[in-house]
C-alpha cells in the first residue's frame, strides 16, 4: 500500500477546505486536499447568490456594522447559534471580502448615481454615493436588516472557488482529486490521517497527518429532493461518525430553501427575491405579505418555507405533474438585470426547465438545501473528541448557524472560518510531533479491504444499494422535511433502523472494478443511514420548534428546556445514535428574544 505523508490532510477541496490550506501552506507546512471531483468542480462552485459581510458601501447599506450583522445572525439562528463564534465571523467577514477581491475576486461594484432597484415587486429610486464609487457592492438577502450580501452577478460561488484555487496552487498545495477518504486513522484519542480509495481504480491508499481537516460539505443527498451535488452525501461527516468518540451537532437543524425549482430540484438564488422577486400562488396572487407584513419574501428561509407549505395547505398551490409548487416572479427585473446579475438563474430556466424567466414564471417550492449540523468543533475549529482532527464550513457545526443559517452567511464562514481555523492549525503544527503505529494504519487498512471485499462479494447479503437509498429518501421525505411530528418521526427512527440492517447487506449488481459508481454508493451507504438516523432521533427528542426544525406537536420555541445544542455520537455495535446536549452558547451578548419575523410562541428561560 501506498503511504503518502503530509503536515495537514484536508478531506475536501472545496471553499473553506482549499482556504483553510492556503493559511497553513503560507505557514510553511506542507498540504494536500482530496476531492471526488477536479478541485474546481467541488459544490462551492454553485453557490449563486454572494457572502454577507458588513462592508456598507451602498446606499442600502449605509448604518451597517458587524454589530448589525451579530443581531441578524443570532436571530436568524433562532438563537441557536454559539455568540462567540458569531462575533468572531462577523468581525473578520469585511477583511476577508477585501482579501478575495484583492486575491482578484470580481465582486459587482457601486457605480455612482441614481438607480432603480426593486423590493416586493415595486421599483424605487436610490442615488449612490460618489464617494463609494467602484467599492464592492452588496444585495438584499433574507433576515438581514441591511443590503449586506456581496455578490459576482449571480455566480459568487464559481468567482470565490476559481480565485481560490489559483491561489492554493500559488502556495503549492497538491490536490488529489477523484480520491474519496473511507475511514480515519486514529487510535481513539488522536487522529493520524485516512485510508483513502482512487476512484479511478479503487486502490487503497493511506494519507498520515499531523492534522486531519474535515471539509467535506454538507449531508444534503441523503434525501431525495435537495438543491446539493450528487457529492454531497456526509462522508466526512460519516467518517467523524464511525470513530466512536467524535461528536456530530445540532443534526436536526436541516435547512430547506424556499426556491428549489420544479422538477429538477436545481436552485434558483435567493438573489432573486433580494433583487425583487416575489412569490406568488395559483391565482399569481403575491401571498407572503399576508403572513409576514415586514419582511415578506425576505423574512428567513425557515420562515418563508412554512409560510409555502402553508399556503399549499390551503389550496392555493399549482397542481403540475411533479407535484404540488408555487410560482416566483422576476418578469419585472428587466431583461438587463435578469440577463446580466441574474445570469445563471436565466441559464437554469432556459436550459433544464425549458421557459425564460423573463417572460415565464418559475415553478418551485422549498427543497432541502443545507446542513445546519455537522462535525462539533470548538471555537478554533478542533473536533471534539479527537485530537488532531479539525472541520470547517458547511461539514462543520462551529456553530455559526444554530437551528437556521441566513443565507449569505455559509458561503461567508467557508472563507473566514476557513482563514481563521486554518491560522489555528498552522498554530497547532508549530512544535507538534506525533508518532505514526504501522499498527493502527495496517489495521484500518485491512478493516477496509475486508468490508469492500465483503461487499463485493456479496458476503453479507445482496441487498440493492439503490432500494436501500430509495427507502432511506422515503422515510426523510414523510418524517424529517419541513414540519414535523411525534409519530412520524417514531416511526421514521424505527424505520431508518431496519434500514440500516439492510445497509450492512448491500451487494453489487455490477462486478465493482475500477471507476464503479455502484461500489462507491455501495461503501457511503451505511454511514449515509447513521446520518439520516441522527437526523430523525435528534428530531424526535427536541420536542419544541426552533429555525428550521419546526415540530407541529410543539410549536413553541422552549427556551427553558431546549436552548441548547444536540451532540450525536455513535457507540460499536449500536443500533441508535447515543444524544448528549450543552448550551446552546457560553457567551451572550444577545440574550434570548424575538426575531421579528415568523411568529410562534417564545417559551422564556427564566419561566
């Protein structure tokens, strides 16, 4: 077996895995990313709509700070999020914004003089000032009291990632990409690195590290419906899982966007509704101001997702062949705003969903969209439970985001998480020493071969990794999506277990040499049900609402027995994630109140 030695191994090359490098390779230690796919193709390349930061250089803007941004952020976490954390990103958010624009970002630019710009449907006049001329730009975003959201058009994601990675390769970080990690090496306390699989030739091979990075993204393909890559199925996050003494956070906390379109599930930016899109019903009457007067189709995305389901509920939804869906409108934008800042939109509409937004509406409704949870970390980004092991951005609970992030703001913590983590890791390295046991590589190693093998062969049984999936997306669409409930959510864990029985029973259909994506699935699946289990157990035990986990059986926000923070590990041989919990933050410079928005009853801490 091929043994490959590095300073820091980070488990995806994506945003904050390749900016977490680039602090770390410009400390002088030595870096190499794995990822599934080329580097630039990693999911933080669909990102459209653009990162907060609180730079105030447009008129709507003006008044902003980072203490206006903490507010948002705190609310818009249903007061979920750690205040420390926060604070920390809301600081370093403007500097880093500066960085990637020096770094050759080509954020949207103020121009001076007078514009018309669109809210709810209606256009209104606003000059911008001389002196902000050719400063960076900001749009409206849901949640948030100020024009704050950076933006390249409606293509942040793909300008962010192709500067980051020129700038990675500057620095000389390697990047092996269609390599996927399959478990950690560590020997309970210390993690060492990973055995990793080429998805080329399904060799073996095995990374040792001083430091092991987690950032792998999100959990989204677990279900059915969701706006994430195909890549996007948790196994970082399985990884972490399986060690037994790392802890996953906050898993219940699944955010689904309110703008997934229909049928293809690919998002359309919440740009769309900052620029001055609406939503409309059947009747194309505008409904959101009904149910949220302030902020309308810019409260939350939790918000604005219930408010959808709601609005279905009554009847009021568009009957179509892929299901029930709402419409949101951007005819009024203009063929320049929606050619030009809202290009890919235009390109999504036209080429998977055959209409033009500029003449057509555009079918969606609320798709799962991102994972609030993820591997617990502590301030500086350390896991808990191993030494040596780290995680940053959206595979990361650090806890920016409690029970529902702002939108903006996870495409923002990829790149200042990424800096400030990596700052610690390169910290870390300084002076560090460990010892590498042949022993435990050779034992992960083998433990591996051995489970691929079975599977192969079809040793442990024959069951399809496709009917196992499906049953899987089934069981998270009725018990675990938007609103829900006691029962379902019962019989959704007794569900996902047996599911899980299956998932140690998988076999191939195929013969599992070379580059075979049934294989893949095949090794991901197990680890993908534990994820959905910790989903739909952390759900069934928070009996209150809160962000996006909203329980139709406890519809009040308890802060008295649940402000705080789900902590899912998972024992040998269990059948269930083992549940611990901790304050939700430490630190509190906003104490617990109302958002603003969304409604519901607050049960007080102090009743």
């Amino acid at each position: 077996m091929q043994i490959i030695h590095t300073d820091l191994l980070t488990i995806g090359a994506g945003l904050a895995g390749e900016r977490c490098a680039i602090e770390v390779a410009g400390a002088g230690f030595s870096v190499v990313c794995l990822s599934l796919v080329p580097a630039r193709r990693s999911h933080s390349v669909a990102a459209q709509g653009g990162m907060q930061a609180a730079l105030g250089n447009a008129v709507m803007g003006d008044g902003d700070s980072p203490d206006v941004h903490f507010l948002d952020t705190v609310k818009g976490s249903d007061w979920g999020a750690d205040q420390e954390v926060a604070r920390m990103f809301v600081e370093a958010a403007p500097i880093e914004m500066r960085r990637l624009a020096h770094w050759g970002v080509p954020w949207n630019r103020v121009v001076a003089g007078t514009h018309t710009y669109w809210k709810g449907g209606k256009p209104f006049d606003a000059t911008e000032k001389a002196e902000n001329h050719g400063l960076i730009h900001s749009r409206a975003f849901g949640g948030t009291a100020k024009w704050r959201t950076c933006y390249a058009s409606d293509g942040a994601g793909h300008a962010v990632l192709y500067t980051m990675d020129n700038r990675a390769a500057q620095l000389g970080v390697t990047v092996h990409d269609r390599s996927e990690a399959v478990s950690l090496i560590h020997d309970g306390e210390t993690c060492h690195g990973a055995i990793v699989r080429c998805l080329r030739t399904g060799e073996l091979r095995a990374y040792l590290a001083r430091a092991t990075l987690i950032a792998s993204g999100g959990y989204g393909r677990i279900y059915r419906a969701s706006t994430n890559a195909i890549i996007c199925e948790g196994t970082g996050l399985s990884l972490a899982l399986d060690t037994g003494v790392a802890k996953l956070g906050n898993m219940e906390a699944v955010q689904f966007h309110p703008t997934g379109t229909v049928p293809t599930d690919i998002l359309v930016t919440e740009g769309c509704r900052g620029d001055g899109g609406t939503l409309l019903d059947r009747d194309e009457y505008r409904f959101m101001p009904d149910y949220e007067p302030d902020k309308a189709e810019l409260a939350s995305r939790d918000v604005v997702s219930r408010r959808m389901i709601e609005h279905m509920r009554t009847g009021k939804g568009v009957q179509s062949p892929y299901g029930e869906h709402l419409w949101l409108d951007i005819r009024h934008l203009g063929e320049k705003h929606i050619r030009t800042k809202l290009r890919e939109v235009d390109e999504i509409c036209q080429n998977f969903l055959g209409i033009d937004p500029l003449h057509q509406l555009i079918p969606v409704r609320p798709t799962q969209h991102y994972s609030m949870g993820g591997v617990r970390t502590d301030k500086t980004g350390a896991a808990y439970g191993l030494k040596g092991l780290f995680s940053a951005g959206e595979s990361a609970c650090w806890d920016l985001h409690g029970f529902n992030r702002l939108g903006g703001n996870s495409l923002a913590e990829t790149v200042v998480a990424g800096g400030i983590v990596g700052r610690n890791i390169a910290e870390f390295l300084q002076g560090y020493d460990t010892s590498f046991s042949t022993a435990h590589v050779r034992e992960a190693a083998a433990r591996d071969e051995a489970r691929i093998g079975r599977i192969v062969s079809g040793a442990d049984g024959k069951e399809s990794v496709y009917a196992v999936r499906e049953a899987m997306y089934d069981i998270l669409e009725r018990a675990a999506y938007v609103f829900r409930n006691g029962a379902d959510l019962a019989w959704g864990v007794q569900a996902l277990q047996e599911v899980h029985e299956r998932a140690q029973r998988v076999g191939l259909a195929s013969d599992g040499v070379g580059a075979n994506a049934e294989l893949a699935l095949a090794i991901r699946l197990p680890g993908m049900v534990r994820l959905a289990l910790c989903v739909c157990h952390g759900a069934l035990m928070r009996t209150e609402s809160r962000g996006s986990h909203t329980r139709e059986d406890f519809p009040e926000r308890n802060d008295r027995d649940w402000l705080n923070r789900t902590l899912a590990s998972w024992r040998p041989g269990a059948d269930l994630p083992h549940l611990d919990y901790e304050p939700a933050t430490t630190h509190v410079e906003l104490p617990p109140g109302d958002r603003g928005y969304g409604g519901g009853k607050i049960i007080p801490a102090a009743s």
